[in-house]
C-alpha cells in the first residue's frame, strides 16, 4: 500500500473530534467484515471439500447401468407425487398463524361482530 492509500484510510477511520484514536462504530464496522469474510471462506472451504467428496462417492458408488434398472421404481414415484406439496391444512395453519397478529389490531378499529361478519363474507 502506498502512503496516500494510508492517509486516505486513516482519514476516515479516526474520530472527528481530532483524537488520534480510531472512532467506535469504525471498529465495530471492521470487525463485522472481518467475521463475514472469515465465515465465507470456511464456508466455500467446507462446501468444496464435501462436493469432492460426494461427487467421489456417487460417480464411483453407483454406475450408470445401476440407475436404469431402478427405472420402474422411479414411475411409481412420479405417480404418487401430489400436484401441490403443502395440503390444505398446512396452508390453514399458516394463514391462522399469519392472521394472529392481525387479530388485536382489527379489534382496535371495528368489533367483534362486524369483524366476524366481514371475514364470513369473505370466506364463504
């Protein structure tokens, strides 16, 4: 780094108050991008040393002429496949939990009544 990357830096990374100490939320800042990259780069590491290490295991565990005898067995999958994957009480279950936080607010504006008429209306 030359001298005028560092005064750049160190111009920017000090307190305002003319101080010679680097400001608070600067270091904290640093910090945060240091962890970040540190975690990013264990974690691409791991992730390549797996792939390896699958791609080693499938491509020499199971050859090709394996993968066509289990044919019929892959039809019978696709046909108990469902057209959706989340059945309707899933979704009932997450509208409910969507919903309940709205409850004490829209109780707020309007009453119990007019509420339960309005939400009937719109469900039935």
């Amino acid at each position: 780094m030359t001298r005028l990357e560092l005064a750049i830096a160190w111009r920017y990374l000090r307190s305002r108050r003319g101080s010679k100490l680097l400001s608070l939320i600067s270091v904290i800042a640093i910090l945060g991008v240091t962890v970040a990259v540190s975690a990013l780069i264990v974690i691409i590491g791991v992730m390549n040393g797996l792939q390896n290490d699958l791609r080693e295991k499938i491509l020499i565990g199971s050859p090709d002429i394996q993968s066509l005898a289990d044919l019929a067995n892959s039809f019978e999958v696709v046909k108990s496949m469902q057209l959706a994957p989340i059945s309707r009480d899933a979704v009932l279950r997450l509208v409910g939990a969507t919903l309940a936080p709205v409850v004490p607010l829209a109780l707020t504006m309007m009453s119990l009544e007019e509420l339960l008429k309005k939400l009937l209306g719109i469900l039935f």
